[in-house]
C-alpha cells in the first residue's frame, strides 16, 4: 500500500515536470510548429529603433523620450513623390479614418530630406512632417532586413516605442493594401496597453 502511494506522488509529482520539458525541447526542436501566420504585413525581426534612423521632428530627435506614445504609420521619401508614393499616402489616411474612434491613436508621418517639401504634406492633413539628414543610415538600418525602406509606396507600422515593426510594400490594388494594414492595426490596438 506505502509502495502504491508513493508511485501515484512521484507521478502527480514529475507530471508538471515531464510537460514542462518535453514542451521546451518540442519548442527549440522546431518541429510541428505552426507556419501560419496571423499578420498581414512583414514583421521586422528584430523591430528597428527610429532612435537609431537620425529622424528629426520639431526640431527634436525622434525617439523614445521625444515620442508621443502614439502608434504610427511612416512612409519614407527619398527624391519625389509619384502617383505610387502619392496612393500610399492616401492608404495611410483611409487606414486611419477607418480606424473610427480608436484613430486618435494613430499618427501618420511623412519622413522626407531636411529641405524637401511635397504637396501630399498638405493634401492628407493631418500628416506629421518629419526629416533625416542622412538617407544612407537609414537604408543601413532596413538592410539586414532585405528592405528598401525608400521603395516608392512603402508604409511601416511604428509602435508607441519608437519601434519600425511591421512593413508593407507596394501592391498594384490599393485596396488590398488598406484592408491589410487596417485588419493588422485593429489587432494591435486591441491588444496594446499603451498607445
């Protein structure tokens, strides 16, 4: 009977254990891991710090003690702005006006050279100007991540860190691109505490 009982809490003893272990060896083997995914742009991994890009707004560094905790949409211009830059500034403001009341946690930047003024800044008010002066650091910093952060309609999601997390390139429907940038933004506001 003493040998019975002792089996029975060595077993409820070691059970937490064995599935502690075998869910960590499970986990780092990467073997039947799930390959879906629940995100729609591409995650930056790891998130680019804009600290770290040399971006400037009123007059200020742009990073984590200057930033409203704010999500934000960015859209990097390098030279001018075509019909293609043109529509992923008009995605960025749809995105937020769909957003409904949960825009007000949404910033939208344009992020152009230190002299450069283009007429969307004007056109999809409310748009926050900010400037670099050194396109060079900035490509620097997307190049481990296989991405031109100045290719024409690109947008970058930043969380209210200061972190580049999530990216989407230019597709030829504007739409598909709204739809994928809204359904994204609706999760992470969902789910963000600060923001």
């Amino acid at each position: 009977m003493i040998k019975k009982n002792f089996i029975i809490a060595l077993l409820i003893f070691l059970t937490p254990i064995l599935v502690i272990l075998s869910s960590t060896i499970w986990y780092y083997s990467g073997t039947y891991l799930p390959e879906g995914r629940v995100n729609n742009g591409q995650l930056l991994s790891p998130p680019i710090e804009m600290g770290k890009l040399g971006v400037t707004f009123d007059y200020q560094p742009f990073n984590i003690e200057t930033i409203e905790r704010d999500w934000m949409i960015f859209q990097f211009i390098k030279d001018v702005c075509s019909d293609i830059c043109d529509d992923a500034a008009y995605v960025a403001r749809q995105t937020n006006i769909a957003l409904n009341r949960e825009s007000i946690r949404v910033a939208r930047f344009l992020l152009t050279a230190e002299n450069k003024n283009f007429e969307i800044i004007e056109k999809y008010q409310p748009l926050n100007h900010a400037t670099y002066n050194d396109d060079s650091k900035i490509v620097q910093e997307f190049q481990n991540q296989n991405i031109n952060p100045f290719e024409d309609g690109s947008l970058f999601i930043v969380d209210p860190l200061g972190n580049v997390i999530m990216f989407y390139g230019h597709k030829e429907d504007k739409n598909e691109n709204f739809k994928q940038i809204l359904e994204d933004l609706k999760k992470l506001l969902r789910v963000s505490k600060i923001g």
